[in-house]
C-alpha cells in the first residue's frame, strides 16, 4: 500500500486528475480549441458534443460556479495519493444521515471494463422504468460526467449546489480527521447525496480503486459485479490477480448476488472463497450467462446472450470488440439479478426492452471514432490488457491499411508491457504527453518506444496537438480513400484532451 504523505498540507497540485483537465478548460489555450495545419482544420464536423460529455455550462455564472467548485476539489488529494481506510468517508456519511443507503445499489469493480459495463447496467435498468443514479471515474471531459442521473450527467448547476449542500459537512469531518477528505471522497460523497435528494430507484457504482477500502466501499450493494481482473496499480493492490482479487473481493457483501466476469485463476478462486464466507449467491461467465454469439456488424456487433434465465437474440450492440459483448453479457446478468431473474424468476427479462436499452449503449473514448479521412479513433486503454483487447477490436472491426499510433501515458502505469501489445497493429507511433504531472516524459516514453518498435517508427511531439497533426498527416499519406488511421490511446487524460481538439467544446 502507498503511504501517506508526511502531512495534510502535501497536496497535488491541480492537474493530478485521475484526470483533471480543469486547467485546459479555464485557460483556454487556443491550441485546445482547433488544430490548424496549413490551410487545412483538423476538427471534426461532428457538431456539438454527445449529451453524455457535456460541454462547459453556456451561463457565464454557472461557468464561474463550477470552476470554483473544480478549483477547490483540486486542492485536495488527487485519486493517486491514497489512505487505505474509509474512515473518512464513513464519517461523512455518517454526519450526512447515511444517504448511501437510502437506495439499492449494484457495485461494480474489477481492471477494465468497469465503467462501459456500468453505463450498459444503468441503460438497461432505466429502460425498464427504473430512476438511475450513476457514479463512475474517471471523467472523460466534464468532472459531471462522473455523476449521472437517468441516464446523462447532472446539470453543472446541480453539480454546484450538491457541493455547496455537502460543504460545511466536509470543513466538519476535515477538523476531526488526521487528514482532509480526498478529491475522491468529496465526489463520492456528493454522488450519494445527490441520489438520495432525486431520489434514485437504483444507483450503478464504479469503485475508484480496489474495493475494501475504496470510497465508495460504504455501500451495500445488492449485486456486486467483477469484470476481468489483471495487473494494474501493482503498487497498491497486489502483485498477483489473486492479491489483487483479495483486495476488489471487498466490495461482496453478505448475502449479495456476486456476478463474475472470466477470471484468471487465482482471482476467480479467492473471489469465490470471499463469496463462500459471506454466504453470497454467485453467477460465473461461461457457465451461468455469457456470450453465446457475436458477428461484427456496422457501427458494432450483433450478440445472442444467455442469461440467468434465458437467451436473448438478435441484440445490436453499438460497440466494437469482443471486450465490449463480454461486458455486456456481464451487465444484462447483474440487471437480471437485480431483478431476481434466477432465483426469484425463471423467465427472461423482455427481450425487446433489453434489444432497445443496448441499442442505445454509448461510451466515449472507448474505440469512438472521431474523425473520418482518415479515420481518428479514441481508446482510453492504458494497461497491457486493456491494449491487448483493444488491439484485438481494432483488427477486427477496422479495415486499416495503414495505422499510427497517438499515445501519451502515465509514468506509473506498465508503459513498456502498453507498447508491446499495439506494436503489431502501429505502423508508425507518434509519442506524446498529455497535461496531468503524471504524464510520462515525451522523450522517456520514446526511449521504451525505441526499444519496442525500433528508431525509424517513432516520431516525438511533446505537445498533444502537434502529435495529432502528426499522425493526421502520417496516415493521410496513404491517400484519401486507401484506409490509413489514427489511434490514441494510452490514458483516459489523453484520450479526453484529444476528444477536445477533435471535437471542441460547443
């Protein structure tokens, strides 16, 4: 585990996000709203933003508002400075009235997957009529992202008076405890509030890190669902997938419906162990539910599931990768558990209801293109499994002919095991650096890039927007009609910058 700094005062400065780009959104740095090369814009003519990435408020005092709000979160722990306790965080809710439990919830972890599988849980309950409360990390764009309600994210004014509700409770839990309340525990905190004020029917909940001592571990979720599991944040989890597992198995509750995504071995058995000892009903991929069919289709894939109570045909899913169809045999399992499909209930939910709530799946910077001729993708991978799956989509639902590589990544993530896994899909890789102070170094990423893809496939720009033009420019080289494309990846920080340049604000 990470220790803690030497005292409260040691806090980030704005940009440790788990991916803050408040400072990119206030300054308004020109190069953040078009790229120009040449005669030639490199925006998208996409118009304006999805619903489910907003954009900055159009009131001006609204703006104001929320960049305050933003301001003062950034002076707290970032989400990579942790404690792992949740006395903090037990403590406001406590002093808050306990509104995590004024709803039931279904708590998701795992290593990737988690928030595509969230946004398939929430569309899938709310098109059975269900009033949903989302809260999932990190954000793309918008820090309101990380809140949602009925299926889009809470108005930046209600983002600003849930903060301002929450506040003297903070200031009172900070002059008790050793240490201020985190960036994370603040949000968390908010996002419980905010569902029980709606009220919601269910809340849909993406740990931060981890699961026992994670923030959001307060909760007591009626289903707990764990999708694949492999390294990352070796530092603070573990250094196995079992050690990791022991760590994320803590947010199974007793008595819960625990839903499993395949797992390595070792995870699976102490997450199995964990579901013994507190008497929870457990649903495996593979055995109990899983993904029956799949054949790409335009825009996605066509999917036969089974679930706990039967199969459902013919569901279009507007997502690419075998990665996104085995989340989404994992969310269509939660949703019937939450609704006692399998126990309870032997019948299936109603096919059409679950055909239309996947239909209208989204989830930005995951295989979202941006940009056509060429063709820019946007995959926030930044772990060898995330970038192995996602060099698996990218084979399988592009017809490339020629493919540079965009990626800036953290320094504390396996950049080396990262590159390896794209090294066969990239002709050519263009090293960046995002604005988060733990982007790596341009010039120490190209260095492992060197080793990885050899000198003469390497280009170095330091700034994000000279490295799309870059690598705009690389794949244009194949000609207008000859299949070159850009991916970028590496970081969700990345990945959200670059959705600014490409896509603008408004």
């Amino acid at each position: 585990m990470s220790e803690l700094p030497p005292d409260s005062s040691d806090q980030p400065d704005a940009r440790d996000p788990f991916e803050e780009i408040v400072e990119a959104e206030t300054d308004r740095d020109p190069d953040l709203a078009v790229i120009e090369a040449g005669s030639r814009t490199l925006r998208t003519q996409g118009g304006p933003p999805q619903p489910d990435v907003p954009a900055r408020p159009e009131d001006p005092e609204v703006d104001r508002a929320l960049r305050e709000v933003e301001t003062e979160l950034a002076t707290r722990w970032g989400e990579t400075k942790l404690e792992p306790s949740v006395t903090r965080i037990s403590a406001l809710m406590d002093v808050l009235g306990d509104p995590q439990r004024a709803y039931p919830s279904i708590h998701i972890t795992g290593t990737n997957g988690k928030t595509s599988t969230a946004r398939m849980i929430e569309a899938l309950l709310g098109a059975f009529e269900l009033r949903t409360g989302r809260y999932t990390s990190p954000h793309v764009q918008s820090i309101t992202e990380r809140i949602s309600m009925d299926g889009g994210p809470i108005p930046a004014e209600r983002f600003v008076e849930t903060y301002q509700d929450i506040k003297p409770y903070v200031e009172m839990v900070d002059a008790q405890q050793e240490y201020r309340l985190s960036f994370f525990e603040v949000l968390t905190g908010m996002a419980y509030a905010a569902f029980a004020d709606a009220p919601v029917d269910v809340a849909v909940v993406e740990v931060g890190m981890g699961g026992s001592w994670d923030a959001t571990n307060v909760i007591d979720g009626d289903v707990a669902v764990v999708t694949p599991i492999s390294l990352d944040h070796t530092d603070r989890l573990g250094a196995t997938p079992g050690e990791i597992a022991a760590e994320k198995a803590g947010i199974v509750k007793q008595g819960a419906t625990v839903i499993l995504a395949q797992q390595p071995v070792d995870a699976a058995q102490v997450l199995l162990k964990k579901a013994v000892e507190v008497d929870a009903t457990v649903a495996r991929e593979g055995l109990e539910f899983g993904v029956v069919a799949r054949q790409v289709a335009v825009g996605g894939q066509l999917l036969t599931l089974r679930g706990l109570g039967g199969e459902y045909p013919e569901v279009y899913l507007p997502l690419h990768g075998a990665h996104q169809a085995h989340n989404a045999a994992v969310a269509l399992a939660a949703v019937e558990a939450f609704f006692g499909v399998g126990s309870q209930r032997a019948e299936t939910l109603d096919p059409d209801t679950v055909r239309k709530a996947f239909a209208a799946v989204t989830s930005p910077g995951r295989l979202e293109v941006v940009r056509q001729s060429p063709t820019v993708v946007l995959d926030a991978a930044h772990n060898p499994a995330g970038a192995q799956v996602t060099a698996e989509a990218i084979g399988e639902a592009f017809d490339f002919s020629r493919l540079i590589g965009v990626v800036g990544a953290s320094g504390d993530k396996d950049v080396r095991g990262l590159l390896e896994a794209f090294e066969p899909i990239f002709a050519e890789i263009v090293v960046t650096q995002n604005s988060s102070h733990r982007s790596m170094d341009a010039d120490e990423l190209a260095a492992i890039a060197v080793e990885v893809f050899g000198d003469e496939r390497v280009q170095v720009e330091p700034r994000l927007p000279d490295a799309l033009e870059a690598a705009i420019t690389l794949a244009e080289e194949e000609g207008e009609f000859s299949g070159g494309g850009v991916l970028v990846t590496g970081s969700v920080i990345t990945v959200g910058e670059a959705r600014l340049l490409l896509l603008g604000r408004d």
